[in-house]
C-alpha cells in the first residue's frame, strides 16, 4: 500500500472516530480540555475585524468556538470533515450554516474577513499542510473583493 492510499485509509478511519465515538459525547466526556489560550488568540484574532464580519470556522467541531465568534455579530461558515460533529454544532446552533467539508476539499467561491482553524492542523498529514494553507489562501478577505 503506498502512502496516499495509507492517509485516505487513516483519514477515513478517523472520520469514522469522530462521528462514531467522539460527536455524541462532545463537550460532556470529550473536548473538556482548558481552552485560555485559544479564547486569548480568538479575541486578539476578532479585535482586528470590523463588527459582522464574514467568518469561516474551519474543522469547526462540535462548535467549541461558535459562542465566541457569534457574540460579535459576525456570520459564520463552519465546516468539517465528521458528519456527527457537524450535526452536534447544528443542534447547538441551528441558525448557523454548516457543510460537511474537509480542510483539503475547500474551495469557497466567497470571500471571508477572517479564518479560524483551531486544533485541527496536527491531525492533518504535513504533504497535505501547503494544500490547506493554499486553500485559505485563496479566499481573498471581503475587503479585497
């Protein structure tokens, strides 16, 4: 097996964990870790927006960040890759607009003021980092449309 075919196994696989094991107990047995830091950069990030932004949440989760982005008014795209982590962020915030993307598959015809992928890039396989990087590259901020 050559190493394409082994990460398109392994992502898969792990695809499977996320919507299996780890959606239905997210944010009550699952992603309970101290998240400061993040919350720290996030309102650094959101200080340098203009209010209602255009946003992208990217491998979004179950949501963890939705409640801290929402709180400025800003619209938010979320998207990942596991079906039951998309529907646990969708029972949480139905008003918030989700697709089933993986970070490597992005290709929006928008544009975003700002994009945020938190906790996502180590599980990515480093061939595929100038990929995804590449994609939030091209989506040019709202400002520059």
């Amino acid at each position: 097996m050559d190493r394409n075919e082994w990460l398109n196994q392994m992502r898969r696989a792990s695809e499977e964990q996320y919507d299996v094991r780890w959606a239905p107990f997210y944010g009550e047995e699952w992603g309970l870790y101290d998240n400061s830091i993040h919350l720290q950069f996030l309102q650094e990030f959101l200080g340098l927006l203009p209010h209602n932004s255009h946003l992208l949440d990217a491998a979004c989760g179950a949501g963890r960040y939705l409640p801290v982005l929402l709180a400025g008014g800003h619209t938010v795209i979320g998207i990942d890759q596991s079906r039951g982590m998309l529907s646990k962020a969708k029972s949480k915030f139905p008003y918030v607009q989700f697709q089933k993307v993986g970070l490597q598959e992005m290709d929006f015809n928008e544009a975003f003021d700002g994009i945020i992928c938190m906790d996502a890039m180590e599980n990515v396989p480093p061939e595929d980092w100038g990929l995804v990087l590449g994609n939030f590259h091209s989506h040019p901020s709202a400002s520059q449309v």
